[in-house]
C-alpha cells in the first residue's frame, strides 16, 4: 500500500480530536516503556509544574478575593517574564495506553478555595530541565503573595506544545513501515490497521526527549499465493 492511498484512506475515517482547534494547548509526557513500533522522536517545548494557590484567611469572602489577587499578581508578573508561560487553562495528561484503548485526559477544574494552573518554562538548547524547574522556582519567589495566600508546585514534567501537529509526520512514518513489512514479509497479503483515530500520545524518553505516536495495531492475512508458497 502506497504513502498516498494510505493517507487518503485515513483522511476518511479519522476524527478530529478534541483539543485539535485554533487555540494552542499542552500536553504532559507520561512516563513509562516504549508502546509502538513507529513513532516520531524530538525535545520537548517546555518544562512544566503545577502550582497551587490557597489562602489561610477564615472568612470564605477574604479567602476568595485573596486567591484571586495572588492568582492576577502571578499573571501580570509572567508578561515581563520572556519564556515563562502561566497557562490558566486545563493541560491534558497524556494517557499511558492499556489494552489498545486510548483518550485525551484532563486535570478537572480545582475548588472554589484554590486556583491551579501551570507554569511552563521554555525548553532550548541552552537549557536543560533543571535550568527550566529553577527558573520557575526563581520566577515565583519574586511574587509576594498577598496577605495569608501561599502557593505549593507539583512536579517536573515535559511537555509538548500542539502535539496534532506531528499527525501527518507520524502517518507517514507508519505508511513506510507498512511497504518495509509487506518487502520484507514477501508478502501480498492485505494488512490491516487499527486505531489511526486515536490522540497523538506524548511519552517521555529523557530528560529532554519525548516521544509522539499514534497507539495503532498492525495485522496481516495471508493470501492464497502466499499459502501455497509455504506449503
């Protein structure tokens, strides 16, 4: 099966996923083994940590209004802030795929008493994920927190800006694999594949490196010419 008419066939059956719209948006890398065959290998935008805002006042008013002058202190301050990114909104979790099932998930939205968002620091050559946690960490110990308002951070974790981005490359890639089991299989038997629907997926490699892939299966049936070459 060609590049060509292998994507044309996807093109037809695979939906658009829920995050892939105008806005940017990040996902997490999760740790853990290797899961496809094909897969597309590069670093990762940013180092991100979750930060928390709560506030010790009594009064549920005061404790409210408390959370939200901190949580617009740190905002306003991350503009003058060149590669640092507070990200207000939800930041999916890439899931870890089991029993070839997988899905986009999200952290839900924290409880009136707190505000959680994301600080991302900017991933580059001259940096490591080290430099990005310390600059996050510098970044908000420049903020005085108002009044009995405090903050805690979650832990270090590699993320990916857009992560639909790399679909077609990762298509691509599979496309090939495809024709190089067929060569080398001998074989003129139809292939099947599954699950080219599904998220890209974000897996951390290193310290630096993540890996995006599709969690597709591959299966192959043999046509009658080849079973009468084995026989």
């Amino acid at each position: 099966m060609k590049i060509a008419s292998l994507l044309t066939v996807i093109s037809c059956v695979i939906a658009t996923p829920a995050f892939a719209g105008s806005e940017p948006y990040f996902v997490i890398a999760f740790p853990g083994p290797k899961i496809t065959a094909v897969s597309l290998v590069k670093d990762a935008d940013y180092v991100s940590m979750s930060l928390t805002i709560q506030s010790n006042q009594k009064k549920p008013s005061v404790r409210f209004a408390e959370i939200k002058e901190a949580q617009n202190l740190i905002l306003d301050k991350a503009k003058a802030q060149p590669g640092i990114i507070v990200h207000k909104g939800p930041i999916s979790l890439s899931p870890e795929p089991r029993s070839g099932i997988s899905s986009y998930s999200s952290y839900s939205y924290p409880p009136t008493s707190t505000a959680q968002f994301h600080i991302l620091a900017k991933l580059d050559k001259k940096t490591d994920v080290y430099a990005c946690a310390t600059r996050i960490r510098r970044f908000l110990d420049s903020v005085k927190m108002p009044g009995k308002s405090y903050h805690s951070l979650g832990q270090i974790q590699l993320t990916i800006k857009n992560p639909e981005q790399y679909r077609r490359d990762i298509l691509m890639r599979i496309s090939k694999d495809v024709d190089f089991v067929k060569s080398i299989m001998q074989t003129t038997g139809k292939i099947s594949i599954t699950g080219l629907e599904h998220p890209v997926l974000v897996r951390q490699v290193d310290d630096r490196k993540v890996e995006l892939f599709i969690n597709y299966s591959m299966t192959m049936e043999l046509s009658n010419q080849d079973k009468n070459r084995d026989k």
